[in-house]
C-alpha cells in the first residue's frame, strides 16, 4: 500500500479501536524550527499556522468530535512585545481568512481563556467566530487563548466562594462536578489524548483540571513539520494504551461470563 493511500484512510479504517473523542494538542516549538533554519521566530509562527490548519483538516477527516489548541497561554503576554503582537496578528489573520472554510466544514469554534482583558477588537473576533459557527454540528474546535488552567481554576473557586457567601450556596455541595461546571470547560467533555509537540514533556498550565485521566502522547516533531501522518501515529499509540481510570482490569473470567 502507497504512504498515500495510508494518509487518506480515516481512523476506523486503519483499525484503530478506541479512537479519541477529544484531542487537545500543545503545539510547542515553533522557535526552534525557525531558529535551525536561521528564520526570525515570526516565521516559525506563520508556519505552525499552516500546520494547525492542516491538522484541523486532517481531525475532521479522522472524525474527531473536539480538537483543543493552545494558541496562546495566560503567561505568553510576557514574551517580547514584537513576538506577543505577531501572534496576535496570526491569530487575527488565522480568524478572518479560514472562518468561512471552517463554518463551510461544518466546525463549530469555541474560545476558552480569560476574556476580560483582551482588547475589544480581538474580544470581538474571538465572539465572531463562536457566533457564526453555534449551529455547527462537526467538529468542535476550541482555541485556547489567554488561557491559563489555574486562573480558569481560580475563577471557578470564586464564583463558588461567591455563591457561597450569598447563601445560594453550602459549602459541603462544592464536589468536582461543582468546579467543573464552572470551568471554561463546563459543557465539553475531557480530552482523551493531549499531545505535545518538539519533544517537550510537561503541561505547561494547559488543562490541569481536564487532563486527571487522558493519555500523553510527545512526539519529537516541532510543530510548524506536523501534519496528518503525525497524528495519525499520535492516534495510533493512543489506540494501544489501557485506559482504566484508576480502576483495576476485571479478571478474564469474570469479563468472560459477562
Ligand atoms: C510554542 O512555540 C508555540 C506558541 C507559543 C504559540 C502557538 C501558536 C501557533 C502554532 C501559531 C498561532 C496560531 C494561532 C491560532 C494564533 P515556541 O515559540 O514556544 O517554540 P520554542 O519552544 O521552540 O521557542
């Protein structure tokens, strides 16, 4: 079989069981792409665009119901002022020119992140894009902007400290289906498989909450060379890992006579 006709398969057709509900994916090493290449990390930014768009082309293809990106993190603000204003013009640019191929493709974008402090011109791009594209019914992007899991925790606690202090509120009902209905989060469901790109190995403040039970998969690649055969491995060393959810495996007979 040509390497072609492997890319063009969808999930199920390569074999894979336990395909992932939601894929939350940490694309880190944008620098060093340019940087070998002897580019300003401008360039490595433009090219991990291109690379999230053909992962979200590839994702739909698989038929994964939410991929998440972290675009930007709540500590990214303390880059350079030149490196943190051209991923906001990415940002911007990746908005108004794949909105349309997006909402054509049946994509539904979500937004998780800190809103409050965004200037109102990309507060309103964000909002557009969730706007026009509610009513999809396929895949449903999240990007990750602004976004810090333990301010998204820290929120969640105020406003339960909040309900609390009104009286709505008793402090023996704050149980974990309490904070994370109070999460950015609240109404997506938990990611499956978080991979991380450019051989990195830590959570960097993505997901914490999120992340209690999903699979690590870190691949070597930097993220500006992903593509879809990078997550189709990603998907298949995802499909052979036991996911038990600190439970025990049943013993055979007893699975057996069930
Ligand atoms: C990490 O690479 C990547 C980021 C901080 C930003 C991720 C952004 C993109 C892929 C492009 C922008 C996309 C949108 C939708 C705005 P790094 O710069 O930390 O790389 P390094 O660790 O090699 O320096």
């Amino acid at each position: 079989m040509a390497e072609g006709d492997i890319l063009d398969m969808t999930a199920s057709d390569l074999g894979i069981a336990a395909a992932p509900r939601h894929v939350a994916l940490i694309m880190d090493g944008n620098g060093r792409w340019a940087a070998a290449r002897g580019l300003p990390r401008f360039e490595g930014h433009r090219r991990g665009v291109e690379a999230l768009r053909r992962t979200v082309r590839a994702a739909i293809d698989l038929r994964i119901s939410f991929l998440t990106v972290y675009s930007f993190s709540a500590e990214n603000w303390s880059r350079p002022l030149e490196e943190v204003q051209s991923l906001l013009g990415l940002l911007h640019r990746f908005i108004r020119n794949d909105l349309s191929e997006l909402h054509a493709n049946n994509v539904r974008v979500r937004v998780i992140g800190a809103r409050a402090d965004l200037t109102p011109e990309i507060a309103n791009l964000l909002r557009e894009a969730e706007q026009v594209t509610q009513a999809n019914t396929g895949l449903t992007l999240v990007v990750a902007f602004n976004y810090g899991a333990r301010q998204e925790i820290a929120a969640a606690a105020r406003a339960l400290a909040q309900m609390v202090a009104e009286g709505r509120l008793s402090p023996d009902q704050i149980d974990a289906e309490a904070i994370a209905a109070r999460l950015d989060t609240a109404d997506i469901p938990d990611p499956d498989l978080i991979i991380r790109t450019s051989g990195e190995q830590r959570l960097s403040n993505f997901l914490l909450w999120q992340a209690a039970y999903a699979e690590f998969v870190f691949s070597p690649i930097l993220w500006p060379d992903f593509d879809r055969a990078a997550l189709v491995a990603a998907l298949d060393e995802y499909a052979h890992r036991e996911r038990r959810f600190g439970r025990v495996e049943a013993p055979r007979s007893a699975k057996t006579a069930s």
